[in-house]
C-alpha cells in the first residue's frame, strides 16, 4: 500500500452569469422557435453558471496537494469566469465568437484555454451547470 500512488481529484467551483440564446442564424426564425423554443428568445435570457474544473494527480509530498487550489482559481477566473460574468455570450466574448453558446460548445472552449495552463494530463473534467436539471461534462476526448 506504501508504494502505491494514489490518483486524487480535485475541483474548484466558479460561479457566473451571463445571458445567451440558442439561435442558428441559416434557420428562419419560425424553425429556431419550432427547436430550440424559449431558449431562441431575440432578447436573450440569463442562467447563473457553475463551471466546475477537475484537477487529477498524485498529492505533491512536500505540499500534500495535487495542485494549489488558489493557483487553479486564479487561473479559472482570469481566463475564463471574468471573461463571461455578466456577458452576453452570443455577441461579448472573443473565444466564443463564431460558436453557438450552448453549454455543450462552452465546455469545450472552456477545456482549450485551461489545457495549456495546468500540468500536462491533469485537466480531467469541465463540468458547466446551466439549470438545476441541466449540466454537461467534457473529458477532453
Ligand atoms: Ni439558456
């Protein structure tokens, strides 16, 4: 059991919110409303997020910790959570310019700014929570 190393996942919870409609632009405005129904709403509408980052490794021995949770903060709010508070994800955010802002696209964009910043392998999860009822994960794959 000594020598075993044990792989331990660790998250940090950011909160945001921000406002967004699922609308694709090649559909008419009948077909986005026969589809994606309140949620194409020309004015928008407002979820307050719950982005979750899942850091996996092996605790450091001389510090007990996988990674720094503050480091790991810092890096989800300056990269990403400041970048989309209070935003309209549809028209205010250069790295999801081009995307429609579904929660699934998000996590996928979301995965791409922090991969570079964290220890080669160790980002296992983005986790975005839109409602109680609705959240998506992405892996990376
Ligand atoms: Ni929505």
């Amino acid at each position: 059991m000594a020598d075993r190393q044990k792989i331990v996942y660790i998250t940090r919870r950011e909160r945001f919110n921000a406002a967004h409609k699922l609308y694709n632009p090649n559909w008419t405005e009948q077909e986005n409303e026969d589809f994606f129904g309140k949620c194409s709403n020309k004015y928008y509408h407002g979820h307050n997020f719950e982005l979750f980052v899942t850091i996996k490794g092996i605790a450091n021995p001389e510090t007990g910790m996988v990674m720094d949770l503050k480091k790991l903060k810092k890096i989800i709010k300056e990269s990403v959570t400041e970048k989309l508070d209070h935003k309209n994800l549809n028209e205010d955010v250069d790295f999801l310019k081009g995307f429609m802002p579904s929660i699934e696209n998000i996590v996928v964009a979301v995965w791409d700014i922090m991969a570079p910043q964290i220890e080669n392998g160790k980002l296992h999860s983005i986790k975005l929570i839109e409602t109680e009822n609705n959240f998506v994960e992405y892996f990376g794959e």
